[in-house]
C-alpha cells in the first residue's frame, strides 16, 4: 500500500450568493486569479452534508501564483444559502478565519483599506512574535494576514494565497488527534491561555480562550508542495462561555467556511489511518464514481472526515490539472513519483489561466 504524503493545504472552501461578485474581491484584495478549474454541476456525493438532496452549483477554484493555498469559491445554484443565525465569535465551533501569508504586512494593510473594506483593529505581534492584522471581508467572512517567509514565485504582489485557519474546537486536546495526528502539524508554536489583546477588535475577543498555533516539523511534499509551501494551524478552545456551532442548521455549501481541503497521494493508506484513528471517511468518492471523479477541468478522487466538533476536513488525490487551458495543456498525476514536486516552469505556467473578472 503507498504512504500517504500530504502537499499542503489545497484550499479553504468559501461559500458565496454569488461567485463571481466574490472571486473578483479575492482577486484584488488576496491575489486569488489564476483559475485552476470552474465547473457548474450537481453535487451528489455530499448528502450527509446537503440535507441529503443531490445540490446544484456552481464553483471555481483559484490560486495566487506566488505561492499558498487557494480558495475554492462555491455558490448553490436554485437554493438561497443560509448566513449564520448569530454572531460568529473567537472560539465558536468550526473554521472561524483564513490565514493568508504577506510578504509585506504594512503594505497588505494599507491596500486591503485603500480598498474600502474594514480591517478588524490594526497590525499587532500574535503570541510567536509574528505580526499580523485581521480582516471581514464584504461577504462576512474573517481572514487573518500574516507575515510570511514561504513564497514560489514573485509576482509583485504583497501577498499570497491560504497560509492556514483559525478554527474553535470544544476540547483542543482531543482535536489534536486529527490535527498534529493525521494531517501531521505536530510541532506546537505556542499554547496559551487567557484574554489576548493582538485580537482587539474580532468578535470573542474580550473572552478567555486556549490557544494553540501549530506547524509541520517536516517539510512537505508532493507534486504542489512547492506552490502550498508552509501552514500553520491555530485551534482556539473559548473558556468563559458556552461555544456555538458555526454550522448550527444549516447545509455544507451554506455562507462561510465550508472545508479545509488537504492535497494528498496515498489515500488508502490515508483511509486506514482515518479509520484506526477513529475518523473514518464520511465521504468518498470513488465509492459512487470509480477511482476518478471529474471536476470539469480537473480530475481526482476526494474524500471528508470530521473533527471531533464535525469541521469537516477534505482529502484531494489529484489525478488530472489544466495547465494552460485555453491550449489544451494538461498534466496527468497518476503514476509519478508522490514525494517529488512537478518542476517549477510547469507549475508557473499555471499564470496564464488568469481570471479576468
């Protein structure tokens, strides 16, 4: 059986009312503008998750070439999706805020304001020294810029893509069985607890809250390890009052954070491990579509589990990639070597699938 590897965070999953209105504000703010795929179709391997009716949508995954995660952007086509009937807080359960990575935190700062959009108080020093800023985007969503030393390409941008999540749990000990466990963040940056003023200004401040930032002591690999380059995820466990779920009611798909993706290889090995750990797949896709499922451009087989609070998490082996569409390129994954990284040249021709929205 082939080890799993893990290339990095692949994407955060974004529920929208409408795509392109929110692809074209990632774009300018985050960078978020070489398209890797768009398809619009039924979604009928989700029904634990869609109130068990096959769904329509309509959805796009985009990347910052100069290095990070992406963002997959998805908005049901014929159902009006649900906000959160309450103020999302520091500590609620689920996957509160993006991290996206800045080489140059100031100017991220002042070109997201220029921008109109209101940033969550101003650039502070986060536990590890490290500073950062955060902001609501105009759809109600938190990111949260941080400085950043893991880039693969210069784009002239301030920024780059998804660098990590913040994400509330009811019991940070029992969560690390999935996070420092199965998805390898295993090296602990911090771990405190108390009122934390680099936070002034997000909602949930003002309370007491565990919180822990983790990192992989081991480098990742893979065919886009170098595009994902280093993550970090911070899981925060509020303990003054009584934490809500953020997907209380409502349908995967709906506003907000929908998922953490995980680019993988070895996803039997990745199955088996998920089960003897006591998560097994709650979702998979080669159950109902063979080994491959085709997402229009793109093609892999992908899989969900669950944290021990229900964030769901998704595993992608990627199988097929556009490179350059509009000429036809595409790269086929299947049988290389899952521990080395497609050359740099081929990964940067990705640019010139741009969104031009």
């Amino acid at each position: 059986m082939q080890n799993k590897v893990i290339a990095g965070i692949q994407q955060i999953g974004i529920g929208v009312h409408n795509l392109f209105d929110a692809w074209k504000w990632y774009k300018n703010s985050f960078g978020m503008d070489v398209r890797v795929f768009e398809d619009e179709a039924v979604a009928d391997l989700m029904l634990p998750y869609t109130g068990g009716e096959p769904r329509k949508r309509h959805a796009a995954l985009a990347l910052n070439i100069q290095g990070g995660g992406g963002f997959e952007i998805w908005q049901y086509k014929g159902r009006n999706p649900l906000a959160p009937a309450f103020e999302i807080q520091l500590g609620d359960l689920g996957i509160f805020a993006a991290k996206i990575k800045s080489k140059d935190i100031q100017r991220s700062f002042d070109e997201i304001k220029s921008l109109g959009t209101g940033t969550l108080g101003d650039i502070t020093i986060a536990p590890n020294g490290v500073k950062h800023f955060y902001v609501k985007d105009p759809f109600n969503n938190v990111f949260e810029v941080v400085e950043g030393d893991s880039w693969f390409h210069n784009d002239k941008k301030h920024g780059g893509g998804t660098a990590g999540a913040v994400i509330g749990v009811s019991n940070i000990d029992r969560a690390l069985k999935v996070y420092s466990g199965i998805l390898g963040y295993d090296k602990v940056l911090y771990d405190e607890e108390r009122v934390f003023e680099d936070m002034n200004g997000v909602a949930g401040s003002g309370n007491k809250i565990r919180r822990v930032l983790l990192a992989h002591s081991k480098k990742r690999l893979g065919g886009f390890s170098r595009v994902f380059g280093d993550t970090e995820i911070e899981l925060l466990e509020v303990k003054d009052r009584k934490a809500e779920l953020i997907f209380k009611n409502r349908l995967w798909g709906d506003l907000g954070f929908i998922h953490l993706c995980f680019d993988i290889n070895g996803m039997a090995a990745l199955r088996k491990e998920c089960e003897d750990s006591g998560f097994p797949f709650t979702v998979d896709s080669s159950i109902r579509h063979s080994e491959t499922f085709d997402m229009g451009e793109a093609a892999g087989h992908f899989s969900y589990i669950e944290d021990p609070d229900g964030t769901l998490i998704e595993f992608v082996e990627t199988h097929r990639i556009p490179i350059i569409k509009q000429l036809g390129w595409f790269v086929n994954l299947k049988g290389r070597d899952p521990e080395k990284s497609l050359p740099n040249w081929l990964l940067k021709a990705m640019r010139f699938n741009r969104f031009k929205g």
